[in-house]
C-alpha cells in the first residue's frame, strides 16, 4: 500500500503550510503526533500491565482465582476494547478525532486507577471492561487523526511509529513492576494511570486539533454517497475482500501478541524462574517490539507494508517455535525480542496497510473495523493460555498456540496482498 493511488479519495484535512519545517510538518501537527504517541504509551501500559500483576492476584489477593479465572479476567479488557475499537472509529468519522481521543484516554485513565481499589475479583473485572473500551477506542481514532495531519509521503512510516508507543508502555509495566510490586503491592500498578490522567490528557486538550473526515466525492448522478460511510461500505465492493482479510488478519497477530503479554511473565515463573527474572523476559519482548515498530517502519516503507508484515509474522512464528525446544536462556532472551519485532511489527504494518488503503471519509471506520474484529483474538488469547495451562498441556502449549497464530497471520496477510494486486490489475483498486 505504498501504491496510494487514492487520488481521486478525498484529500484528508490538513495543518496549514505555514510554519512547516524541512520535513514539511508544521510545528504544531508534530505536538500533535506527540501528544497522540504519549497516550498510545499509557495505552500499552495498561494493557500490559495485567500480565505484570496476574502472578500477584492469583497468589497475594485471597480472591480465588486460578489460572482459568485469571485469563478470563485478562480478557475482560479486550472485551471492552473489541466494544471501544468499533465504536469509537466510527465516532470519529463523524464526531471528530479530538473529541474522541480525549473521551477515551479520560475512560482509561479513569477506571484503570479505580482497578487499584477493587475489593474483589468480579468487580475488578468489570472495572477492566470499562478500561477496555477507552483502550480501544484510542488506537483508531489517533492513527485516524495522525494520518491526516502528517504528509502522504510519511503517513505509512509515522502510523507504523505510533504503534511503537504499545511495547514502550509495555516495557514501562515490566521496569516498573520490578521494583514497585515487591516493595507495595499489585496495586500501584494501577495507580500509573494518574499521569496521563494528570498531565498527558491535559496536553491533548491543548495541542490535538478538531478535525472531522472529508466526506465523500459527490457521485455522477450529482447525490452525495452517503450510503459509503459507515461499516456497510467496508463489506461491500471494492472493499469487502481486503476488509475481512485485514480482520481476520488482525484477530490472529493480536491474539499472538497479547497472549504472549498477558502470560509471558506467568508462563516463565512456571518454567521455574522467579518474578523478576519473568518480568525481564517481558521486558526483552516489549523491547523487542519496540525495536519492531522502528525497523518495520523503514522496511515497510523501504518494501512495502505487506511483504514486510508477512516476513515479520514468520519471524515470529520460527522464534516462538524455538522456545518449545528448551534453548539456553540467551537463546530464550533473543527468541522472546524476535517474538516481540514479529508480533508487534506486524500489528503495525497492518495498520499502516488499513490507513494507506481507504479514502480519508472511511480510514477511522476502517481501522475501527479490523481493530474491533482483531480484539476477538485478544479476548481469547487470554482465556486460551488460561485453559491450556488448566487442561495441564503445560507452557509450550501456550508458545506453540500463540507460534500457530503468527503463522496463519502471515499467510492471510499475503492474501491481502494478492487481493489488492488482482483489483489493481482489473482498475478497481482504491489505494
């Protein structure tokens, strides 16, 4: 989808030149992109945040939870954030980014601090729910406005980067998890959130402009193409292939992905390690996807965002294979960064795939659609390794499902790319 061809889609709004720097962004459309990269860390933070704690509420709460009702309660965030994810693209459509953005970061923000004080297991549940659906309505509606305030040219680049801030919050969760849960407790965990409650949403209100999507082009019989906004016009032609394939395609990395951060550090202390040693093996993960987001951006860029996300998946899928033979703990250590560039980065290009292939009216429905659809797999990556483990098939069971997983990711990703050759090829492709 470099082939954004799209010229004939609405152009999306645009920061004025004026004041624009030799990269052509204007000043402000950069304190823009920063202030939405900063809540995408505080929204990696919190989703990874559980597989931190899961050790400690199964051990130190006194709730009863065992290792099935511990992923079930791991999924209650993906629930929230399938809800979020579809809902809040299409809000942004046609509400507005900013207004979205904001409402989303304060939902998260909001109940993630509040999880510090459940008293027990179901509400804590039903608290992370409520977390979920601000989680997930902010990855789409700030990649929705990210792409109409950064050049064509880098929109595939800077959405890829964006998604860096998910395993950078990540990262935080683990660096921070080593000392603080020891010394006070699962909960201040938790109690993170009250800086971006304090300080990140509070920049949001200052530096994210307003902007709502170009509508459609008028269509020949001189009617405006209402009927093409909305979820409806993704399921049809010329976008239904791709759609789904860019769904089902986002449910299996997802639930590779944050199967591997929910039970990444509970899996590593069954393999014998104590906690600090399973949140450093979080920590190369998250880092690992970091590394990810940065180099599939330059490789998607330099060779296109679908090639480079089937490589990406096949990379994890061979490293998450290599953990189930018992390698040596550097090897662990490299397998686990090699998961994390794989599973992450190709989470990343398929965004930037989903930003890059639709008009400006449809991109925050369209990233709205494959995030919402994807979130299935994380709603039962957690519930999946919870079962596995229960059903007694032991760690390697969970590396071998999520190792499956990043393996079908590549193969429904080279089908998007076939897909999209084929209707360029007929001239009824819209990138």
């Amino acid at each position: 989808m470099n082939h954004t061809t799209s010229a004939a889609a609405p152009q999306p709004t645009a920061a004025p030149a004026r004041g624009t720097g030799l990269s052509g962004f204007p000043r402000r459309s950069v304190l823009a992109v920063l202030v939405c990269w900063l809540l995408v860390v505080f929204d990696g933070y919190d989703l990874i945040v559980y597989g931190t704690v899961q050790g400690s509420l199964i051990s130190d709460t006194g709730w009863g939870l065992t290792k099935a009702t511990a992923g079930t309660i791991g999924s209650m965030a993906f629930v929230g954030m399938m809800i979020g994810a579809v809902f809040a693209g299409r809000m942004s459509d046609t509400w507005g980014r900013r207004h979205t953005i904001i409402g989303c970061a304060i939902v998260f923000s909001v109940f993630t601090i509040l999880c510090a004080f459940a008293p027990n297991a179901p509400v804590f549940g039903g608290l992370r729910l409520l977390a979920g659906i601000g989680l997930g309505g902010l990855v789409p509606s700030a990649n929705a406005l990210v792409a109409e305030l950064v050049p064509e040219k880098w929109r595939s680049t800077i959405a890829t980067l964006m998604m860096s801030g998910v395993p950078i919050g990540g990262s935080i969760a683990a660096l921070v998890g080593i000392p603080l849960i020891p010394a006070f407790g699962w909960p201040v965990m938790f109690l993170v959130a009250v800086v971006a409650l304090l300080v990140v949403i509070p920049l949001g209100l200052r530096y994210l402009p307003e902007t709502l999507a170009p509508k459609p082009a008028s269509t020949t019989a001189g009617t405006t193409a209402k009927a093409s906004v909305g979820f409806g016009s993704l399921l049809r032609a010329p976008y239904l292939g791709t759609s789904v394939l860019f769904a089902i395609g986002t449910l299996v990395t997802l639930f590779a992905w944050y199967g591997l951060g929910t039970w990444l550090p509970n899996l590593m202390q069954l393999a014998g390690y104590n906690l600090g040693s399973a949140l450093t093996f979080a920590l190369a993960l998250n880092l690992g996807a970091v590394a990810g987001s940065v180099l599939t951006a330059w490789a998607g860029t330099r060779f296109g965002p679908i090639p480079t996300a089937i490589a990406a998946a096949a990379v994890a899928a061979v490293a998450l294979v290599v953990l189930v033979t018992g390698p040596p703990v550097a090897v662990v250590y490299f397998m686990l960064v090699l998961a994390g560039v794989g599973t992450h980065g190709t989470q990343c290009l398929i965004i930037a795939a989903v930003a890059s292939h639709y008009p400006a009216h449809l991109r925050g429905t369209a990233l709205g659609w494959a995030l919402g659809v994807g979130r299935i797999g994380a709603v039962a990556a957690p519930q999946a390794g919870g079962l596995l483990l229960a059903a007694g098939l032991g760690v390697n069971s969970n590396f071998l499902a999520f190792a499956g997983a990043a393996a079908a990711a590549a193969v429904l990703i080279a089908a998007v790319g076939i897909k999209i050759k084929k209707s360029t090829a007929v001239g009824v492709s819209n990138v």
